[in-house]
C-alpha cells in the first residue's frame, strides 16, 4: 500500500435493526447508495463501535459482514470488517469468516472487560488475531475512550516492530492503526516513525483537519454518513492549498458537533439523526445503549441547514423508476 496516499473518508456504519432490536439487512442496499450518491463516501467501517459490533452476536455481525460486502460489490471501493471481541477465538472467527466473504481489510479492538496488562501481551493478541486470515491486510483499533487502554500506540508499533523482526511472527499484511484517540503527539510521532510503511486513519470527527495537517492517510467516522460531502470538501480545500477555506469548513462542522454534544446526543442519537437525515429507517439501537428521549432532532436537523452541512438525499443512479 503506498502509505503517503490520502485514503479518504470511511463511514463507520450503523447497524440496521428491526422494531424488535433484530438485524435488518433488507435497507443496506439503500444505505450503500446513499453513502456513494448523497455523501460521496465510498469506503465503509463494518460492524465498529457505530455499528454496536461488540453488542452483536458472532453470526449477527458474519450476517452484516456478508451483506455490507454483497451489497457494495462493484460501489464502494473498500469494506472494512471490525472482527474484535472479548473472546479471541470469536474474534479469530469472525477474522477468518472475513477472509472467506472477501473483506478488503480487517481491523480489531483489544479485550476492554479482560484486559490486556502490558503492550506485548496486546501485541501477542492482536498477532493471534491477525494471524487467522493472514492474507488479509489488518488494522489495530486505537479507542482508549472505551477500552480503558491507555498505551501510546507508538509504543505498541515499537513492540510490533521487534516481533516481526523475529522470523515475521507478525501478520505481514499489518496495514495499520485506526487512531481513534486525541493523543495528537502519540499520532504525529507514529507517523514520523511509521508513515512510510503503514497507513494511519483518524477517528476523532471533530478534529480531522489537524490530524491530516500531521498527514494521517483517511478518516474513519461516524459522522461521515451524513456530514461526509461537507468533510470532503474541506479536506478537497486543504489539498489544493486552500488552507483557510479548509480551516472555515472545519470550524462549521465543529460548529455542528459540538451543537449536538450540547445537547445531549450520544452515538444512539447519531443513529437517529441519520435515519432523519438519509430517509432511511435504521431503527432503535440495542440495549445497553438508549436513545436520550429529551433530544428534539428536528433542530438538530435545522442547524445542519443553517450550517449548509445538510445535503438532501439524491436518487440512486442505478434504481430504476417503479
């Protein structure tokens, strides 16, 4: 992978349930049209924190896996599978399941109830891990925020580093980091040390443009489902030079970010707010996540048109006129 390449946005998608909190594959096909023809994203997080991964039974996310992929054959230009779990043999399942359904990559988070008390015993898991389906290129998923791990991830590429050095006990389709952390100096120095050889994806929304001043290679996140055509924009700007037209749109999307934080929306309210905004009906989230009862996602839809951050929906090119 020629790491210097700006890969571009990546939604992490949410999972789509049924009134009674059961996977609903019947609308991927819609949200995938949606993503490219509306958003203009084209590269897809499966099954992460956005997608209640971890809150999902091992067949349920092979089922998602399999459909996301199915549904984006030959549209999205990437599939990304998140195969992590508390348990590594589920997780070296759902790696080698990945495998199986051609996934593009996989990518996965360290045990956060059980969890790992040193960087070698995480490098030795995600080696396991990444080990099941050694042919595809694998991903560490960086979020102290929810793991409770805090070890600098320059740390963990040093240990990763001396393994492979070891007669590769590392996976050599190592691709990167997910770096969904806002330790800025722990990621700039990854890529100062690492950039030539890996590729690094920021996941804090809110802070891309100065992750990719630091050049991080693409942005995975949930607000790209339905910010993604405002955050390419700002990120076309910065590439062409316009480094004060980028920094304009980047205090706009703050703007709205921090507009929803304020108002009490977590991810559950996200997924809402995108079934508002796409037309599309993802349903409720599953316990133990619930959705704030007191949000008025009307207004919040109304600052996203303030803001011209609010793109209607566009007609998929390929459906056809019943």
């Amino acid at each position: 992978m020629a790491t210097q390449e700006f890969l571009g946005l990546v939604a992490a998608t949410f999972t789509p349930m049924t009134k009674d909190s059961d996977i609903n594959l019947s609308v991927i096909g819609r949200y995938v049209d949606y993503l490219i023809h509306t958003q203009g994203v084209k590269k897809i997080f499966v099954n992460g924190t956005t997608g209640e991964g971890i809150s999902l039974s091992v067949q349920e996310r092979k089922l998602l896996a399999e459909e996301w992929i199915k549904q984006g054959k030959g549209k999205m230009d990437e599939v990304i599978v998140h195969v992590g779990s508390s348990s590594l043999r589920e997780a070296q399942e759902l790696a080698r399941h990945a495998a199986t359904i051609q996934a593009d990559a996989i990518c996965a988070i360290s045990p956060s109830f059980l969890k790992p008390t040193s960087v070698g015993a995480l490098v030795a898991y995600l080696n396991e891990v990444a080990s099941a389906a050694p042919e595809v290129p694998f991903y560490y998923y960086h979020i102290p925020s929810l793991t409770g791990l805090n070890f600098r991830v320059e740390d963990i590429l040093d240990e990763m580093k001396k393994r492979s050095s070891n007669k590769g006990v590392l996976n050599p389709k190592f691709r990167g980091v997910k770096f969904t952390g806002l330790d800025l100096l722990d990621f700039g120095q990854c890529i100062h040390r690492y950039g030539q050889e890996l590729s690094f994806l920021y996941g804090v929304d809110e802070q891309l443009l100065s992750a990719v001043v630091l050049r991080a290679n693409g942005a995975v996140g949930s607000t790209y489902n339905f910010l993604g055509k405002a955050v390419g924009a700002m990120l076309s700007d910065f590439q062409k030079g316009d480094f004060r037209s980028a920094q304009d749109k980047q205090f706009l999307i703050q703007e709205f970010i921090s507009y929803l934080f304020h108002q009490g929306l977590g991810l559950a309210d996200f997924k809402r707010l995108m079934s508002l905004v796409s037309n599309i009906d993802l349903g409720l989230p599953r316990l133990p996540m619930q959705i704030n009862e007191t949000v008025n996602l009307a207004s919040a839809l109304d600052k996203m048109k303030a803001l011209g951050l609010y793109v209607a929906p566009q007609a998929s090119k390929t459906s056809s006129t019943p």
